[in-house]
C-alpha cells in the first residue's frame, strides 16, 4: 500500500475569482478607483464642524419631537398623502392589469407584447422624483401631481411583476381550460387568473407600502404630502418638527409592513 | 347501505357567504377610494389640470432640439454622481454587515435586548428615502458630495441590512452543526459555517443595491448633494429645456448600463 501524505494544513478555496492573477488585477483596480473617487471628494471640514452642532440638534429634535406647534400643516400634508397613495394604488393597478396581460408572451399577440413592454420599461427606467418635476409643471402644484406620478410608477413595478408571473403559469391548466373550447376571455378568466390573483394581491399591498413612502419624496419637488411640510420644517430649520414628521413617517410605514403582511397570510 | 346524497347542478367557486363577504369588501374599497378622491382633489384647480395637454405639447416643444453641445460640461458631474452610488453602497454595506447578524435570529447574541434595536435600525433605514436622507444632511454637514454619499450610505443599510439577515437565517444548519462537531470556536463557525453559505447573497444583494444607488444617486442633486442632479437643477430653474433633454438622457443611459451591469453580475455569480 502506497503511504499517502495529506497536508496538514487546510486553506479555504477561493470563492468568487478562481485565478490569482485576475484576484490580484481586480484587487488593484479597486484600489485604484477608490483612491481617485475618494480624491473627488471635496469636503469642507470646517463647515461640517458647523453642522455638527447642527447635527446635534436635530438629534435632539428627533429625540423629543414636537408634535403639537406644527399640527395643522402636519395633518394636512399626512391626509393628502394617505389619499395620494390609496387612489394612485388602486388607479395604478386597475391600469397594470390589462397592461400586465399584455405584456405577457404567452397570452398576446406580438405587436401588442411589444407595445406594453416598452410602456412598462419607460415607467421603470423614470424616476418617480423626475416624472414629477414634470407632472407638476404641467397639472400644477398639488396632490393631483402626485397622484398621477404614483400611479403612473405603479403601472412599471406591478406590470411588469404581473406579466412576469402569468408567463410563469402552469401550462397545464391553461390547457385543459383551452380543451373545452374556452375563448380568450374565458381562458384568462379560469385558468390564468386564479393563478396570479395571490400574488397579484399581495403585490399590490406591497405596492400601496412603497407608495406611501415615495409620496413622502415627491412633496419635495412640489406634487403634495407629507413631503412638502418635511421640506419646510427643514429649511426652517425646525428639527423638533421635522423629527416629529420622520417618526410619523416610519410609524405608518412599519404599520404598512405588518399589516400588509398580516393580510397576505390571511388572503393566501 | 349508504344513502345517495344530491348535489347541486351547477358548480360554484364559492359559497354564497363567502360571495357576500367578498362584495362587500370589494364595495368598501370603492367607496373608501371615492372618498380619498374627494378629500385630495378639494384643493384641486382643475384649470390647470384641463390646461395640461397644451402645456406638455409647449414644454416638448421647448425641450426638442436637445442641446448636445451641453454633454461634456456633464460628465464631472456624472463621475461624480458614480462615486456618490459607489463609495455610498460600499460604506452601506459596511455598517450594514454588523446590523444583519445582530438581527438573524440564528446569529444575534441577544434575542431580547439587540435583535429589536437591529430590526429597528432596518426599519428606520429602509422607510426614509435617500432624497430625505440627503434633505438632512444637506443642512447638516453642508451641500456635496459627502452629503450624497451618506445619505446613500445611510439609506442602503436597511435594504441591505433585511435581505442579508433573511439570508442568514436561511442558512442550513447542518453545514454549521458540522463545523460546531470539529470544536470549532464561534468566530471559526462563523467563519467557515455562515459566511461561506451566505457569499452569493451577499454579492448579489451589493451589485443589486448599486445599481439602485445609482438611479437614485442621479437625482440626489436636485436637494444639493451633487451629481448629475445639481445641473438637472440648475437647468430646471432657469428653464433651458434643452439641456434639460440632454440630462434626462444621459441619466437614461447610465440607468440602463448600471442595470446592465449588475445583471450581468449577479448571474455570473448566483
């Protein structure tokens, strides 16, 4: 019998890039990019020393929020955006739908496939914050911007979720529903349908999630809620409000995330 | 002998209360949806609103020659706006690596006291948007870019932080029961059990994390920390439509290439 020696020492396999040559090139390049975009940065540290104790402050301010002085304008901007969201939710999937269906290879003709693809890659290739520099530029300042950015970025995210997932169907079923003779109604109906309808639901409470927490963004540019009081709490210089607003605005949105959570289990 | 029973004729999908309750749900959400309608568009000038097919056609029409001649005066803020996603997503991961295995269930050392204060940093990271993030920083440590890239920073630890300790939570357990049986300490559990399970996500999660940065990086100017957004700004506000043009291309472009890019990656890796 042959007298095999195994080494006693043990080094872990690497992981990622096997060749060392290329881990040593990609290292170094790292290296070198981190060097030039560290060198881009400019910083003022005398300004950010001011701003420490600014910083300080609104810590502070987050600390012992002041819910009471602003109340009015706080209220007001927290309606127009739980209004905001829920109209652009339902709104933005009543639209998604038929443009999901659409978009899904399986059930469109190819012209029409195309079509809604590209309507689904406009919207998600925009920024929410651009489309509505540009709504309210057009509709005027207000909630109504915001409300047709909002659904307009709904349609991107759940159309194409949703033509994604009817793609993904089980074959199978949509067969033995095309084996009785079903038309083209009948076949989304009965056989697509029942399959994306769980998931579709529970997108769309993800979706209403995250539209709440844009329409705290897109106030900034001028389309409405909450986003605009946080704008002017801050460029007053009122950290105990804008605290106050922060903490409304993470309180609802956890809220959102069980709740929406709770409810997706209770559907499925 | 059993007795025959009789069904009904016609198959139904559900039963008659489960009808009733589903209208009924259906009928609240609409009611519920022309309320909210109400309430927002009180303050509506709907002029305006009627008035907005004649001023999209004139902003088009001021916007469509783009002035291209306005590109390479664009490409400091471009490398700039880069560095903002990428020094921001690295810095982002950084802190978010310690806050993800605080929050596993799997791994955190303390259930009680440090598993809800992880989960809350997540929860608090992830709800405010890098905009806003980016709106206190720029009054606190000043416009630029380092206001940019913490405010990305800050805002990735969240999205970061929840897809990495679902991952490790995820984690087969055997493999570090294995490790465990060798006499292994904790940090070589962790070590040669956890991290090797966990790699793929984590890069993954990285690559996937930039190339949001970098969408949300681009407009992060527009509140005065840098990038691409500050020219977006300053041709909004003085409104030359045509350099306008040429920004929202380019950011456009840098979209569908970051997206390219990350990808490609992930599926060279996963």
């Amino acid at each position: 019998m042959s007298d095999k020696t195994y080494p006693t020492t043990w080094r872990r396999p690497p992981q990622i890039v096997a060749d060392r040559r290329w881990r040593i090139a990609l290292q170094l390049g790292i290296l070198a990019y981190l060097v030039l975009a560290m060198g881009s940065v400019e910083v003022d540290w005398q300004r950010v020393s001011v701003g420490l104790e600014r910083g300080q402050r609104f810590i502070m301010g987050f600390l012992q929020p002041d819910f009471t002085s602003r109340w009015n304008d706080i209220s007001r901007g927290l309606v127009e955006s739980l209004t905001m969201t829920l109209t652009s939710t339902v709104v933005g999937v009543l639209v998604s739908v038929p443009i999901g269906i659409g978009a899904a290879r399986n059930l469109a003709p190819a012209w029409i496939y195309y079509i809604c693809r590209s309507i689904i890659a406009v919207s998600r290739a925009l920024q929410e914050v651009i489309i509505a520099i540009f709504l309210v530029a057009m509709f005027g300042f207000g909630p109504f911007a915001g409300f047709l950015t909002l659904s307009f970025a709904t349609i991107g995210f759940l159309a194409k979720l949703l033509a994604d997932d009817i793609e993904e169907i089980d074959e199978a079923q949509a067969e033995a529903i095309r084996a009785t003779g079903a038309s083209w109604w009948q076949l989304v109906n009965y056989a697509v349908q029942p399959q994306v309808m769980p998931r579709l639901i529970g997108l769309s409470l993800y979706r209403l999630d995250i539209n709440f927490r844009e329409s705290a963004v897109i106030g900034i540019v001028g389309a409405g809620g909450i986003g605009a009081t946080l704008n002017t709490a801050i460029d007053r210089y009122e950290y105990d409000s804008a605290g106050a607003i922060l903490l409304i605005i993470i309180g609802i949105v956890m809220i959102a995330e069980y709740g929406s959570s709770y409810l997706r289990k209770f559907l499925q | 002998m059993t007795e025959i029973t009789h069904y009904r004729q016609t198959w139904t999908h559900r039963t008659p209360r489960a009808r009733l309750l589903l209208w009924t749900g259906w009928a609240a959400l609409v009611a519920l949806f022309l309320w909210c309608w109400q309430v927002m568009t009180e303050n509506t000038i709907w002029a305006f609103v009627w008035d907005a097919p004649r001023q999209a056609a004139d902003i088009g029409s001021r916007m469509m020659p783009p002035r291209l001649s306005y590109l390479p005066e664009l490409m400091v803020p471009l490398w700039d706006t880069l560095n903002i996603a990428t020094l921001g997503t690295i810095a982002g991961v950084i802190m978010a690596v310690p806050v993800a295995f605080l929050a596993a269930r799997n791994t955190t050392p303390s259930t009680r006291l440090l598993r809800p204060i992880a989960l809350f940093i997540i929860v608090a990271s992830r709800s405010i948007n890098s905009l806003i993030w980016a709106l206190l920083l720029v009054a606190i440590i000043g416009p630029g870019l380092l206001a940019g890239i913490v405010a990305i920073a800050l805002r990735s630890i969240g999205f970061v932080g929840k897809l990495l300790y679902e991952a490790i939570e995820e984690t087969d357990a055997r493999q570090i029961e294995a490790i465990e049986a060798t006499g292994a300490s904790a940090t070589q559990v962790l070590s040669y059990g956890i991290v090797p399970q966990i790699m793929p996500a984590f890069w993954g999660i990285s690559v996937f994390r930039w190339d949001i940065n970098i969408r949300e990086s681009t407009i992060l100017g527009l509140v005065g920390a840098g990038g691409i957004g500050l020219k977006l700004q300053a041709s909004l506000n003085v409104l030359a439509w045509p350099q306008v043009t040429v920004i929202l291309l380019l950011i456009l472009g840098t979209v569908v290439v970051s997206e390219w890019v990350s990808a490609s990656v992930r599926k060279a890796i996963i």
